[in-house]
C-alpha cells in the first residue's frame, strides 16, 4: 500500500499559488463569483482552490491567470506545486494494525481532483443531485474504491436539530435508493 507523506514544501507551494490567484484576482478587482464565471467553473469550486481544499485543473489556472492577464504567473505557480504534490505520494509498507478505514484514508490522499462540477436540480417534488470529478492518481497503486460520502441537512437553519433528526433516523443506502 502506499501512504501519503507530503514533502515539506507543498504547504508552502500551496500558500504560494493561492496568495498569487488572490491577488491577480484582487488587482483586477474580480470576485471569486466573476473569476468562476470568466473561466466556467463553479464558484463553490473556486472557493475549494482558494481555502486550499482542492488542487485546481490545469484547464482551471490557464483559464485564470489569462482572464487576470497575470502574465503566467498563476501558471508558475500551479507548476511548482503541481510538480512537488505528484512526488508527494511515496510507497510505503502497511503497518501492523491498519485497519481497512485506515487504508481507505490512506489511497483517498493519492487521489487529486482535477475538476469537480456538481449541479443539483429540482423536478415533478424530488431534488436531483449529480457531481462529476476528474480524479488523477498519484500513487503506486490502482484505486479500487472511492469513497463517497453524503450529507443531508433537513433543516439548514438549525444544524442540532438536523443532527438529532438523523442520529434518531439514521439515513441508509437502501432509503436512499429508495428515493431515485
């Protein structure tokens, strides 16, 4: 199995392309709304690059750093750290004890997503949730399984309440097909 150990300067290359996006997208004086829009991506994924959640898609920087007119600078960036977060993933032997949810965390972080797109729709009473992600592995090993994880906030106002709702009425996969 492998296992994620990031070398020290991805952090920092990741602090480095999101203060350099930031700041080509302040000098042009473009929301992260304007920029997602300019480059046709969606303002929830232009959040994920900018808090550091997600690594953006080459597509996604060539589109950015032509829009801000930053001279490839944003590229640069995306470059460097592009570079460093692929030598991140290094083998390494399966410890004594890891438990398969351990594994799981473990190939999760040898997968980066290049380009996520999510839309949800509303029809005929049912809401219809579809989210597409392009996934680059870069790790040793080939993904069998990727784990997906569902949230439902029945009432978004008033999380605690949401909270005891499904700890009383826990939300299955069997209800959940149920519903499609």
């Amino acid at each position: 199995m492998t296992e994620a150990r990031p070398s020290a300067d991805v952090g920092a290359l990741s602090e480095a392309f999101i203060a350099e996006l930031k700041h080509w997208r302040e000098v042009a004086g473009v929301s992260q709304k304007g920029l997602a829009k300019l480059t046709g991506y969606t303002p929830s994924y232009l959040s994920k690059v900018e808090r550091g959640a997600l690594v953006p898609s080459r597509q996604f920087t060539e589109a950015a750093d032509q829009h801000l007119r930053a001279g490839h600078a944003i590229l640069r960036r995306w470059k460097a750290l592009h570079e460093a977060s692929t030598r991140a993933v290094v083998p390494s032997p399966r410890k004594p004890g890891q438990t398969s949810e351990d594994l799981l965390a473990t190939l999760s972080a040898t997968l980066v997503v290049e380009h996520e797109d999510a839309h949800l729709s509303y029809e005929n009473g049912v809401f219809r949730s579809v989210i597409r992600r392009q996934l680059t592995n870069v790790g040793d090993q080939p993904v069998t399984r990727y784990l997906v994880r569902i949230a439902v906030d029945r009432y978004p106002g008033d999380p605690e309440r949401s909270n005891r709702l499904y700890r009383e009425h826990p939300l299955t996969w069997k209800l959940i097909q149920n519903l499609v």
